[in-house]
C-alpha cells in the first residue's frame, strides 16, 4: 500500500524549495523502499534547484543518504528489510560492456526505480539522481542499496553516497596515489578535501591543499595536508613546484571544476604525473592547451565522476576504517538539520564556512 511521507521539493528554477506530501509507491520487482535516516546537503541538490541539471521540475531533492530497507520488491536478492544501507547513484546492470569486462565501477547503464514517486495531485517527481532523499522514505532501486556496519552513524555513513566518496574515490581510485607519492588538491571544499583524505589514506608523503580561502586550508591541514597554499596570494603553479623539488606534484587533483583551475592543474604536476578532474564544469566552459603541451608532458589527464567507485566494494571498506578510527567522516559533518532548514543550508554554501549540513530524520 502507498504510503504518504514529507520531502523537500523543488517546483520551478529558481524557486525557494518547500515541504510536501508525497506518494511512495509499494516496491515492485527489483525495487526497495527505504526509511532515510540522514541525507547530507549538496552542491547537486542546489544545481537541481537552479536547473542546472535538467528541467524536469518538480524535483525531489536529496541523494547523499544513509537509512533501514522498510520493504523489498520480487526479485530482491541483494538485502533485506531491517539493513542499514547507503544509498549510491549508480546501481551496476551487470550486463553491459563495461561490467562484462569486469569493470562494473564503469557501468554504461546504470538504473534507477522503475516507479515513479508523486505529489498527491499525482504529478510525478524526478529524484535528484534518482534518490530523493530530503524525505522520511525514498524509493530506489535495489541495486542503489549497499548494506554496510549499522553501527556507523547515519550522518556520517551517507556522505559516502556522494561528495566524500567523490573525493576519496578521486585520490584513490581515479588518481592511483601511491605510498610516497606527491599530490596537489586544488578546491579545498568538501570533494576537495575528500581527496586529501583519500591521498592521506593512500600513503602520499606530501600533500598539498590550494584555495582561496584560508578557513577551507586550515580544514585541509586537519585533514591531512602536509603544505597548504592560498592562491589568492600566491602563484599556485609555482608554489607546488616549490614544495616539490621544481618538479611538481606526482598526482594533481582539481576539485572546482573551472578552466583557469584546470589549467593549473595541468602545469602543477610533474612530467608523466596524474590530472584528476573531479570538480563539475558547467556545459559552456572550454579549455585551451597547446597540444605540444599535452603531448610532451606524457602523464594521464583523467576525469573521475563518483570517484571511480564501486559501491559493494568501496562502501563497506571505507566504513570499516571509519570504525576503526582511521577515517574522520564526522570531520564532515558541519551540523544537522532538520527537512525544514535545507533552503537555509543552500544560503550558507555560499558563505563557504560548512562541509556538509545533514538533515537527520
């Protein structure tokens, strides 16, 4: 029987977002309804709102989420009602090229929910990235469901959904850091400083956090950093030359998303060293590099989107570490709200002075 729950909606561009009723259907084959415990505030959930995605409007915002599978479709192998989960954007189809190579953390058609939920007018909602998670229940597809140890704590677990595997996944997964190895993380805000976290745990000897802003640079060396550099104040390309020799970084991961910073990317690594782009450009932005460039300087100039990942393999690993004490997702977590306060939570991204706010249900 469909259920009816509050979630925060977007309705047009632009627009404050609101709380609703909405309709969550009964799971059907493959599916799963999850009671959300927590869901972290992103940047993604703030372009929806702006259009910056599509404009299926009304969205049900929320995709960084941590909660208890209440009910289960036909068909559901993967878990169970009662499991604490993560939610995950990209459930692998195990049938595509990319997962026949075995290489299913780049699946070329991942899936969501079948069904679609609504408002109780009947108008169907798009989930942001086919989560929805500002609400007391989601309905997902299984596959976007990792079981993980339910002793983690839900705010601290669900930022695994999005932004913090984003940048651990970048350094890790993406960058390859290895033990010893140098590396230049350029925006230090949440994926920025995801990624010094991911190079810490990684093995790098040095690590070097670049930003504007000297409150995200003193986060960073909390983090992890070794060095931090403001480039407001100072060349950045130069300064990570400094730091390293004259030679550059080993691996250079841009966190922003912008040409300039990309291009600064590119001349901060070493001669065969790593650019990760993690950080999200906007359709209109465009690069300009002379190809001589691109071509003597060898090395790889690498996109990671969701940092690589593997959710069944990444998830329940870096949950362990975490309860081991070997990786600080609390350091994450700003504060919590409640549903009612994310439009408040979109006004202080601005103010660039939170890592993450999560709604706790």
């Amino acid at each position: 029987m469909a259920q009816q729950v509050q979630g925060v909606i977007a309705r047009a561009k632009g627009e404050p977002v609101r709380i609703e009723t909405i309709v969550v259907p009964d799971p059907g084959p493959g599916e799963a309804v999850v009671k959300v415990q927590a869901c972290g505030v992103c940047h993604t959930d703030l372009h929806y709102r702006e259009g910056g995605i599509n404009d299926d409007f009304p969205f049900l915002l929320g995709h960084e989420a941590a909660g208890i599978v209440e009910s289960v479709g036909d068909g559901v192998m993967e878990v169970a009602p009662g499991d604490f989960v993560i939610l995950n954007w990209r459930a692998v189809c195990g049938q595509c090229r990319a997962c026949l190579r075995g290489r299913p953390q780049y699946c070329f058609d991942t899936h969501n929910a079948k069904q679609k939920m609504t408002l109780l007018d009947g108008t169907e909602l798009s989930p942001a990235l086919g989560i929805g998670a500002f609400a007391e229940k989601t309905l997902v597809a299984a596959g976007q469901c990792t079981k993980v140890d339910p002793a983690a704590s839900p705010a601290a677990a669900g930022l695994l959904g999005c932004g913090v595997m984003a940048g651990i996944g970048a350094a890790i997964n993406t960058g390859n850091v290895g033990r010893g190895d140098s590396v230049a993380v350029i925006g230090c805000g949440g994926v920025g400083n995801a990624a010094v976290v991911g190079a810490r745990l990684a093995g790098a000897a040095k690590i070097i956090a670049v930003d504007i802003d000297d409150k995200k640079l003193e986060t960073a060396k909390g983090l992890g950093a070794t060095h931090t550099v403001n480039s407001r104040s100072a060349d950045p390309v130069e300064a990570v030359r400094e730091l390293t020799d004259g030679n550059g970084a080993d691996v250079v991961i841009e966190a922003v998303g912008r040409p300039e910073t990309y291009e600064q990317a590119f001349y901060a690594r070493d001669l065969a060293g790593t650019v990760v782009l993690v950080g999200v450009p906007t359709p209109e932005m465009r690069i300009d590099l002379p190809l001589l460039d691109v071509f003597g300087r060898g090395g790889a100039l690498k996109s990671s989107w969701y940092g690589d990942c593997l959710p069944s393999r990444d998830f329940p690993m870096l949950i362990d570490l975490y309860q081991q004490g070997r990786l600080d997702l609390d350091a994450f977590v700003t504060e919590t709200i409640a549903l009612e306060d994310v439009e408040k939570a979109f006004e202080r991204m601005h103010h660039g002075d939170v890592l993450r706010s999560v709604v706790v249900l």
